[in-house]
C-alpha cells in the first residue's frame, strides 16, 4: 500500500520529497502522506477531488487485502 501511494503522490506533484508512512492504531492501518507546503494544493486539488481520488485507490486496494485504512495529509515542516 505505501508503494501505491508513493507512486500516486509522487506522479500527480512530480517531486520526490512526498513521503508516505504506516502506523496501526486499534486495528486500522494509518496511512499520513507528507508533503512540501508548495505541493499539497496539487495533492489537495480543486475542491479537494484529488485527494478523494487517492483515498478512493487507498481504499479500494485495502478491500482487496481486506485490511481497514485511513489516509491522512500532512504538510513537511522544513
């Protein structure tokens, strides 16, 4: 899953610094996409489309492992 989220993120902003990582809270896996200030309107997208984009792909690939996801964005402190 964090494959598939890298690969996503790091197409759709075309920067290598997005970052994705993995944490399980009370059975659910966590996913945060962080991301540079100068990128997340294009992670975001207009109306907040793209993210939901990303979180649909997240979620439909986590029915296929049967696992329960949150995705989560999360703005790079540099």
């Amino acid at each position: 899953m964090i494959d598939l989220l890298t690969h996503i993120t790091q197409g759709v902003t075309n920067n290598k610094d997005v970052q994705v990582s993995e944490d399980m809270v009370d059975g659910v896996h966590q996913y945060t996409i962080r991301a540079p200030k100068d990128v997340m309107g294009l992670l975001i997208g207009k109306e907040g489309r793209t993210i939901r984009a990303i979180r649909s792909l997240a979620r439909a690939r986590a029915i296929v492992e049967k696992i329960n996801i949150n995705v989560n964005l999360e703005e790079t402190t540099q």
